[in-house]
C-alpha cells in the first residue's frame, strides 16, 4: 500500500494560515519559511497536524547540536485551533543555520520534510526567499 | 483527582520570592547576587508552572525543561495558537495577554545572569560562581559592586509582576483540569 499523501490531503490550511499570519507579528524573531507538510508518522494520529518553521534568531541562530534535531512543539486542540480527541498540532522550528545542518546532517526531523517534499505532500505557507525550501529540494 | 503539580511550581516559586525579600531587608550589599538570585529562581519557576498548567490541561503534551534559560517555555508559550473565539480569562488568552515582546525581553534579561558554562574561556557575569569582569579578571557575585540596588529593585519588579501573572494563569489551569476529570469521570 503506497503511503503517498497528496497536497490536496493536507488539512486544516485555514487556521494554519491564521495561525503563520500570528507567528509573522512576533518582534524578536523573523518568519522565513512556513511549510505544512505530511511527515507520513505511523505512530502519529491520522488527525495530527504539521508545520514547520525557520525563523531569522531563533534560539539566537545557534545550532543545538547536543539535541541533535529541530525543536518539535506538539498542542492539543484549543478554542482557536480545535482537533479530535488525541489529535495535536506539531510545530517544529528551527533558525537557518541550524536548518542547514540538520538536513546535511540528516536529522530526522529534517529527513521527515525532505520525504514530504519528494512525495509533494508539502504546502508552502509563507516564505521570504525560495534558498532554504531549495535546500531541501536540492 | 490527580494533583495539580503546576501550583506546586508555583508555590516554589511564592517562597523563592519570599526568601529573595528577607536577603533584600537586610541591606547588605554583599548578599545582593543572593537577592536576584531567589528573584531569577522566582521567575523561572513561575514561567515553568504555566507551561505545567498548559500540559495539565491538556493545551501541550510538553513539560517543563530542566535548563534556566527558559527557551523551551517560551517557544511553546508565545506560538500558543490563539484566535478570537479564545476566551480572554482562559488560561490561552491570560498568556497571549501578558507575554508581550516586553515581558518576553525582561524575562530572557533576567534568566541570562543564571550560572551557565563558559563561552570560548569566559565566565560570564552570573548570581552563583567566580565569573570574569569586562576587564579580565575574575570577581565574584558576593563582591559589593557586582550587582546594584537599581537591578535588585529591577529584579524584584519583574519577578513581583511574574509571579502575579502565574497565579493566574495557574489557578485558571487548575480550574479547567478539574472540569474536564470531572467530565470524563
């Protein structure tokens, strides 16, 4: 059984879309790239909803190499972003130094979008300039 | 009922503060680090309950770290998906009012003079160990010109203005775990 999600499949773009539009008015830190995308988890609830984002100063544009992958925030369902029972919202972030070293270096995180974006199962959202989502693709 | 460890945290962190009052009163410039220190402890474990409240009600599946800097807490407070069908008393909509860019900055001010490894052989200035000056060489947090009156009354502020915000947010958090076990008893 193919395990291929199509872009039409990606759910819930409009509160995605509110919710960039929100992370866009932060002071301290500057959107670049806003993905939704489907990482294909097995384990992960068919409802769970993913999102990736490369802000200019995040964690002050240092690599976490002890961590040795992007930050991956999960939020259960809430009045502005409602999801089933068991469901959750993933926002994984990073800086695009560290998004750089995570995909040479082949982080999951960063392997789970690169898979995204060969099966197209990806939307971009916001983007100030196409160098890192060409990161990916290249 | 499970026990609602945010308002531990939070009460850790009412007795932080407390303690941070006693080593101001007694106005020894010596005691100063010890003073921001409580204050800096105060706040960290404020910020830390609230993400505990958040988790307890289910709003995050995260936990609180175990590093000062607040980084962690942060990234999951200030990308907290809010829109106007939140209710402005709700835990979410207490967090998205208070946590503007301003408390943000105080609070990441704040959590810097924690201890912290050194950078590239430099000690920087902290509340707890020998720590390099501008200069070169090492002083200590103890000494009487490490810190000022001016940030322990800073300090004390922020940390005041912290804890009233978690209590809040805490007790609100509180009230709603209690709904939902109620619910699904």
């Amino acid at each position: 059984m193919t395990q291929q999600v199509q872009r039409s499949e990606l759910r819930r773009t409009d509160e995605i879309r509110q919710l960039i539009s929100a992370h866009r008015e932060l002071e301290d830190e500057t959107l670049l790239l806003a993905v939704q995308f489907e990482p294909g988890r097995e384990s992960d609830s068919p409802d769970d909803v993913y999102l990736f984002e490369v802000y200019d100063g995040y964690h002050h544009n240092i690599v976490d190499r002890e961590r040795g992958d992007f930050t991956d925030i999960s939020y259960g369902s809430t009045d502005a972003f409602p999801l089933p029972r068991d469901a959750y919202l993933h926002i994984i972030l990073t800086n695009p130094i560290e998004f750089i070293e995570g995909l040479r270096s082949g982080w999951k995180l960063a392997s789970e979008l690169k898979g995204a974006v060969n099966r197209g199962a990806y939307e971009i959202l916001h983007e100030e300039n196409n160098s890192l989502i060409e990161a990916v693709r290249g | 009922m499970a026990s609602a460890v945010s308002r531990l945290w939070f009460r850790q962190a009412t007795s932080d503060f407390h303690c941070g009052e006693l080593i101001r009163a007694t106005n020894d410039i010596t005691l100063r680090c010890h003073a921001i220190a409580k204050y800096q402890q105060c706040m960290e474990k404020a910020v830390k309950g609230v993400v505990r409240s958040l988790n307890e009600s289910t709003v995050t599946q995260e936990q609180p770290s175990m590093r000062h800097d607040l980084d962690h807490e942060m990234d999951i407070l200030k990308r907290l998906p809010v829109s106007a069908k939140t209710p402005p008393n709700s835990p979410v909509g207490r967090i998205k009012r208070h946590l503007d860019a301003r408390m943000r900055s105080d609070l990441q001010r704040c959590m810097s003079i924690a201890p912290t490894r050194p950078v590239e052989g430099v000690q920087p200035r902290n509340t707890e160990y020998p720590f390099h000056k501008p200069t070169g060489t090492w002083m200590i947090p103890a000494s009487a010109d490490a810190f000022t009156d001016d940030e322990v009354a800073e300090m004390r502020a922020i940390a005041a203005r912290t804890l009233h915000w978690a209590d809040e947010i805490t007790f609100a958090g509180s009230l709603v775990t209690k709904s939902n076990e109620d619910r699904h008893a």
